[in-house]
C-alpha cells in the first residue's frame, strides 16, 4: 500500500493536482504492480512565505514565470 506524500507551493489549480494524483497513481501501479486503490496521494501544500532557499525566502524571488515571460 503505497503512500505518497508530494509538497508542492500553493497556487496549483484543482485540475492540476488531480492529473498529478492520476499520474503519480498511473506510475506507481505500472512500476510496482499495486492497485490503484492501494494507494494513497497527500499532497501538502505550503505558502511561499514558509520556504526559503539560499537564505531566502521565496516570496522575494522573482518569479520563475516572470522570468520565462521576459525571455520571449
């Protein structure tokens, strides 16, 4: 009985961490031979003000997709 606990920043849509459920779920009964009832998802999701990098804190990083947006 897998049980998989996935931390990811808020912000994610609910269709979003539903395909990552589907997904995470997919893989675990294709590489491990479980069912797909077996397994369980907690997905723990944190505000970007709790987590830092480098000694600093996310919400003052510039964000990733700003920065692809500039690019172009």
């Amino acid at each position: 009985m897998p049980f998989v606990t996935i931390q990811i920043a808020q912000g994610h849509s609910v269709a979003q961490k539903r395909d990552l459920a589907k997904a995470v779920t997919d893989t675990l009964v294709a590489q491990l031979g479980t069912k797909p009832e077996w397994v369980t998802i907690h997905i723990d999701e944190f505000d970007r003000e709790n987590w830092a990098v480098g000694g600093e804190l996310h919400i003052d990083k510039p964000s990733r997709k700003h920065q692809k947006e500039s690019l172009k």
